[in-house]
C-alpha cells in the first residue's frame, strides 16, 4: 500500500511537472470532478508526457473512488438510522394505540362496581324487575311496549336487542363492556322518551320509563345458563 502510495504521488509530481513545462504545446478543457479537483484534458505533445498524464488520470481517478465510496457509505449509515428511526415509531405508535384503546374501554365500561353498589342492586323491589310477559330470558326477546314501538327509536331498539342476544354467563354482568353497551343505549333511548314528554303524555312517559329501569336492572345482571334462566 505504501507502494503504490509513493508511486501515485511521484506520478502525480512528475505529471504536474510536464504539465507545467508543455503548457504551450498543448490544447486542453476543464471540468471539476465530484469532489472539487479539476480535471484538465490536453491533448499531449511528446509520449512521455503522454504517459504521466496517464499517471496522473490514473492517481485523480483513485482519489475519486475513494471520495465517492465514502459519500455512499454515508448515505448508507444514514439510510440505516432512518430506517432504524421508522422502526421505533412503528413500535412507539403500536403501544400508544393500545393505550388509547384500553382508556376508552375504560370510560366505556366505567366505575366497577363495588360491594355496597351490588347491595343496592340487590335491594332493589322486585316490581322494577321486567315479568316474563316483557322480556323471555330463554330466547333474550324483549316485548317492547306499545310506545317504545315507534320508528323513532328502532335503532336504539335494534342496538339494545343485539346487545342483550350478545350475552353470555362469561361476558355478561356488572363491571362487563356488556353492561355498559346496555345501559348506554338504554340511556339515549331514555333521552329520546323524555325529550317526548309533552307529545307522548305523561302516562306513556312513566309506562316508558318503568320498562328501560326494568332493563337497565336486567342489563347490570349475570347471564344465567339456558337451563337456569327461566327460573328466574
């Protein structure tokens, strides 16, 4: 390597040196090379000046290969720590998503219950409970009263009824996404009914009224088994 060091730079010396003796004996163009050095062309004169400018060339063109190897592995390493950079926002916005979704079924869900909550459910009068005549528990089908029937409410009805076919002993029950799907269809119906208030008459109101209490009381239940559910 120190070789062919030496002879580069002695051919680079001695070209330098002809070029500077032959200036008016030749023609010549320049142009820069990538990384600044001028490259001139002259046409040569004499064989030997022929043959150090061929040294020459041969020394300005290694100088070239090594500057330009050297920008690519820049733009190599570069590329690398992008890509590496990309990768851990991947990773970063996978978890971040995670943690959005688990706070928003969170809020959906809401407080859990706790034990004194469970015992106001359970002291609750057995007249808010819906009679067999309003919900079949084996099937899940819900008889709507006459005034819950309008048009206005099928798709609250319709979210409501495919929330209480949806469950089961294991997703069911208070704490659940279940129940809290329940009761917030349940309430928006409520809304639409006491928003109604006047148009409706307060009979229907109260008759309304008591049927979505007596399914929210059944939403914040466990599903029972299908052999145990018409015991109830």
């Amino acid at each position: 390597m120190k070789i062919t060091t030496t002879i580069i730079a002695a051919a680079i010396t001695i070209a330098s040196f002809a070029t500077a003796t032959n200036t008016a004996l030749a023609q010549y163009a320049i142009r820069n090379t990538n990384n600044g050095t001028p490259v001139i062309y002259r046409h040569a004169s004499t064989y030997e000046e022929g043959v150090f400018r061929g040294w020459a060339d041969l020394a300005r063109g290694v100088g070239d290969y090594n500057y330009n190897t050297s920008l690519a592995l820049i733009n190599q390493q570069h590329a690398l720590s992008l890509s590496y950079d990309n990768e851990v926002k991947k990773v970063e916005t996978y978890f971040h998503k995670r943690q959005l979704n688990k706070e928003y079924r969170a809020a959906e869900r809401g407080p859990r219950k706790t034990p004194e909550d469970m015992a106001r459910y359970m002291a609750k009068p057995a007249a808010m409970q819906l009679s067999a005549q309003q919900m079949d528990r084996v099937t899940k089908k819900i008889y709507w009263p006459a005034i819950l029937q309008a048009d206005a409410f099928q798709a609250e009805r319709r979210a409501i009824e495919t929330s209480f076919a949806s469950r089961t002993a294991v997703n069911s029950g208070p704490g659940s996404m279940n129940e809290a799907q329940l009761h917030q269809a349940i309430e928006q119906l409520r809304s639409l009914i006491k928003a109604q208030t006047r148009t409706i008459g307060a009979n229907n109101y109260i008759t309304a009224k008591r049927f979505l209490d007596g399914l929210s009381l059944e939403a914040s239940r466990f599903d029972a088994p299908q052999g145990l559910a018409s015991l109830r």
